[in-house]
C-alpha cells in the first residue's frame, strides 16, 4: 500500500468516476513493476565507512562506543544486521512531548484535512472505516485513493489485505498519534543532516546541548566532513542557509548523550562511523 501511495504522488494516474460495480479505482499502476521495485530495495545495503578513503577506524574508541551506544541510544535505535538477508528493520515511535524535537511535522501530517468532493459519502477503505464527509483528514484522503488502486490489483489476496488496512492504520494513528520513527542509524554517518528536519549538520553538533547547536548553517555543500561526521555548512556557490528559528525548522530536543565527557562522545562517533 506504501507504494502504491508513492506511485500516486509521482502523478500516477486515477480514475475516480468509479462508474462500474468493482470496487475501488482504475488507475495506471503497474503492480509487477512495483513489486520488482520492491525486492530491489530489500537488496540494498547501507553505506560502510569508506576507510580506503577516510581511513581506519579506532577499533578500541569503537569497542567503547558500543557500551555507550547501548546505555544512550539502542532502546530507541535498534542494530540491524546490513549482512542478514532476513533482517527486520524495527523502528521504534518515540513520542513527540519525550523527545523534544520540532513537532511541526508531525502536526502538519495529523491536522492537515481538505475538501472530499466527489468521495464525499464514500468509506475510507470503500467496504470499512469512516464515512468521508464534506471536510476530511488528508491521511484519510490519501488512505482512500491508495485502497481503491489497490482493490483492483489482480491477485485477490492482496486485495482482501488492502481492505482491512484502514484498521491497521488507524489503529496505529489512534495509539501514538504524535510520534516520530526511530530508525536503526545503519549508515548514519553518510545521512547527514539530522533530525527529521534537517536541522542538525553533523553528529558532533547533535552530541551538543541544543542550545548550543549552530542556529543556522549552509546547506547545499558535498564536501564531506569527517571530523564533524557531516556535510561542510560554509557558504557555497551552490548553497542556501538554513535557519533553524523558522517554524518547522528547530533544532531542538533529542538531547541523549549530550551530557557525556568529550572522550566518550569521541568514542560513541567513532562507533556511529562502524555503523
């Protein structure tokens, strides 16, 4: 269903006159393609420290920094095997008023609604879920569009499976509703910049207090910087700044490890770096 609400944003086509007696929409995503999409993407790695390029990592720092990567970050950013063909990727919701960080979109994403239109009186997934009335939730909106592309899918089994998806969702919404993913930091050294926003430029940066992070910086470099473990934030010809006392771009919050010595930031890093 992710990819299928995917395809509709990249202007994939539907046709919402629904003037038949199958349920759902015709559209033209091509289900085959998405699927292959699919198992390529379950063939990708993250990125490995490039140490025939950055050099070798400190294998004792690194030792260190896995204690400390344990005691400060792993209940919220689990491991993940990059080798392990069958790995799960677990990501952990960790709430929004914990955490800190700007809730902006998270808000943007939970209050947005919008006019339904022609799908006013339908379900949200056509057979279950809430009515759609002249105002509706634009996740409800977009949940609608995805369901009824994918209830003409060929195989039936994946269409009974998309039909009780609103649950799934809901049900998701209604327990953590304000909420961001922790993913596992596979390749975090190659994923600057940080937070769900961007907001932070490198990891030494995110090791500090908020209030002392850089309140602005240059965005648009891609000069690597490996001391810092991120992008270069001077100005460039190509760059713009990023001002993080605009609303939905603070930076603040997410303040694990920040109250850690100098030498054990060093060696958390250097562990990030193995990741």
């Amino acid at each position: 269903l992710q990819n299928v609400t995917t395809a509709l944003a990249v202007y994939g086509a539907l046709d919402i006159n629904h003037d038949d007696a199958l349920p759902g929409y015709s559209s033209d995503i091509d289900f085959e393609k998405l699927g292959q999409i699919q198992d390529w993407f379950y063939q990708l790695k993250s990125p490995q420290w490039p140490t025939h390029v950055l050099g070798e990592l400190d294998a004792q720092r690194v030792a260190r920094g896995q204690t400390l990567y344990a005691g400060e970050c792993q209940s919220c950013h689990v491991l993940s095997d990059r080798d392990d063909p069958r790995r799960e990727l677990k990501a952990v919701l960790t709430p929004l008023d914990e955490i800190g960080t700007d809730p902006k979109m998270a808000r943007n994403f939970l209050d947005a609604d919008a006019e339904t239109g022609p799908w006013k009186g339908e379900k949200v997934a056509f057979v279950a879920g809430d009515v759609l009335g002249e105002r509706a939730p634009t996740i409800d909106l977009v949940a609608h569009a995805a369901i009824g592309a994918t209830l003409r899918h060929p195989v039936e089994g994946v269409r009974d499976a998309v039909a009780s998806m609103h649950h799934v969702y809901k049900a998701g919404l209604s327990k953590d509703p304000d909420y961001y993913k922790a993913r596992p930091l596979s390749g975090i050294w190659a994923s600057a910049p940080y937070l769900h926003n961007g907001s932070v430029p490198s990891l030494v940066e995110l090791l500090k207090p908020p209030t002392e992070r850089l309140a602005s910086f240059h965005v648009g470099n891609r000069e690597f910087d490996p001391e810092n473990v991120g992008l270069e934030t001077g100005e460039g010809p190509h760059s713009s700044l990023f001002d993080t006392s605009l609303p939905g771009n603070g930076n603040g919050g997410h303040d694990y490890g920040t109250a850690l010595s100098a030498e054990d930031k060093r060696d958390l890093l250097e562990y990030l770096k193995s990741l």
